[in-house]
C-alpha cells in the first residue's frame, strides 16, 4: 500500500558526516601553533626594539632573531594553511605542469633565430611621422645612416605611443 502526501518519500536517514581526517587536524594544529608562535615573536621584537633604542647594544641582536623567525613563523603558518585547505576540499588541488610547454632555455643554449621551436620574439611598436609634426633627427654612429624621430608634445601622443605592444604568444593555463 503506498503512501500519498506532501511528506511522502523514502525514509532515509540524514548522511553521516564524515570526521575530518588526522593529517587536516594536525596541519590545523600546526597553522595554530605557526601564528601564536609569530604573534609572541613579533611582540618581542617590538620590546626588543624599544630596549635596543634605549642603548642596549646586544637587544639589537635579539630583535633581528625575533624578526627573521616572526617572518618565519608566518610563512610556515600560511603554508601549512593552504595545505589543511586542500586537504579539506575548499582549495582545489594543485594541477601538474603540462607536458607540452617548452622548457625554459638553458644560458647560452639556441636562440629563437637558431630554434624553430621558440617562438619569435613580440612586435615592437611603430610610430608613423605626421606630415605636420616636428621631427628630431639623432645622429647615429658615422657609417650609419641617421635616424629620424617625430618629435611630440605631451598633449600630442598618440594611445599607439602611450600602450606598449601585446605579447601575441601562447597563453600557459594556470
């Protein structure tokens, strides 16, 4: 006999919430220790700091220890952190490199002109003289021809000369 209602349906229970797991807890842990660990140092090296000023030569020392381990307490904690909320699931996990992305050149190694696989460097900007504007030649090496310039005022440039040119490379996903 089946039943009929508003508040029909299966009579489930709610689903079990799962615990979280030990290495969450214990990164927790260690976030919590890393910032009490970096708010005492950062205290102490604030007292350093006044007794240092007072004239003793020796809290000088004492407030250079307190700040490089203030600095890194912090930087531990916010590891640690990002690492407890990945593993919880609010942060996504970090994806691997892709393969099809050319390594970096080593020094010294082929250049884009020698390798094919390197793409061209970007473009550089072209600015066209205006019929109407002043130019301003500058004189180049003596077996050089010379170079001209347009020569223009603030109010005068163009947004072409204002806005360096675009990378028209590959895009890398991050």
């Amino acid at each position: 006999m089946g039943t009929a209602g508003k508040r029909a349906g299966s009579r489930r229970g709610r689903k079990q919430r799962s615990l979280p797991s030990r290495t969450a807890v214990m990164q927790c842990l260690g976030v919590t220790v890393c910032m009490v660990a970096w708010g005492y140092l950062v205290y102490a090296a604030i007292d350093f700091g006044a007794t240092a000023r007072e004239g003793d030569s020796r809290a000088w020392g004492f407030l250079a220890l307190a700040c490089a381990g203030a600095a890194a307490c912090l930087f531990a904690g916010l590891i640690l952190g990002a690492k407890a909320l990945r593993e919880v699931g609010i942060l996504a996990p970090l994806a691997a490199p892709e393969e099809s992305a050319p390594a970096m050149p080593e020094f010294g190694s082929a250049t884009s002109a020698e390798d094919p696989a390197w793409p061209d460097p970007a473009p550089t900007a072209t600015i066209p003289a205006q019929a109407d504007s002043p130019t301003a030649t500058i004189p180049a090496q003596s077996d050089a021809p010379t170079a001209t310039i347009p020569a223009q005022s603030a109010g005068s440039a163009t947004k072409a000369s204002r806005t360096p040119p675009r990378y028209q490379g590959k895009r890398v996903a991050r």
